[in-house]
C-alpha cells in the first residue's frame, strides 16, 4: 500500500478504527473514520472520527476534555482497519471508563464488569 487512497472504505465510506494506549498496548475503543476523519487525525494529532448515530465528523474528546493524543497511525495488511496508537487524556469511554472494554464474557454468558474506576 502506498497512500490512502488504498484504503478499503465500505459502501458507507467507513473503515474502522481501533484505538490502543500507545504504552500498555490495551484496546481502548472502536470507532469508525471516513476519508476526512482520517485526514484530521493525520494533521492534527488528535483522534476525529465518524459518528454513524449523528452522520457527523467527531473530536474524540470535544465535549469531554478526554482527547486521544496520536502517536502513530496504522493500517492492517488489507488496508480495511485502521490503527490508531494514542495517548489518552482521561477516561475514553463515555461510561468513565478507561477503555469501552471494560465487560467480560463469562463461560455461562454471564457479564462481569471490570474493577476500574468508571
């Protein structure tokens, strides 16, 4: 792959974005960019995506003050998923949460909520 423009979008103009803390490699959340959220991320070192529930761009952080602050953005082998590495600045989820991964699958399909603080 030699530019976005070999990205693979879906019909939508979407592609997924995962977010990992650059430093413990954790998942903090799944987001979707199109072309521009994209483009933003790359020029501003601040995660933008795309909102599908509001057809809107995004600033990760706008209303919360908890920005997601860009170390290096990644696409996977296919060039359908991006990767963002970042540095977050307070929780991500909208819950409180550190990371919106913060339910676990029991073996019986029973949820357990994770210990941090939300």
């Amino acid at each position: 792959m030699e530019s976005i423009n070999e990205l693979k979008f879906d019909d939508r103009g979407l592609i997924p974005a995962i977010a990992q803390d650059e430093d413990t490699g954790e998942v903090l959340m799944l987001g979707y960019m199109n072309r521009e959220s994209l483009r933003r991320t790359l020029n501003s070192g601040e995660v933008w995506l795309y909102s599908r529930s509001r057809q809107e761009l995004w600033h990760k952080g706008a209303t919360s003050g908890n920005r997601l602050m860009v170390s290096a953005v990644w696409t996977d082998c296919d060039g359908d998923t991006i990767l963002v590495k970042a540095r977050p600045l307070g929780p991500v989820c909208h819950t409180g949460h550190r990371t919106c991964f913060f339910q676990r699958f029991n073996k019986d399909g029973t949820v357990t909520m994770s210990q941090d603080e939300g």
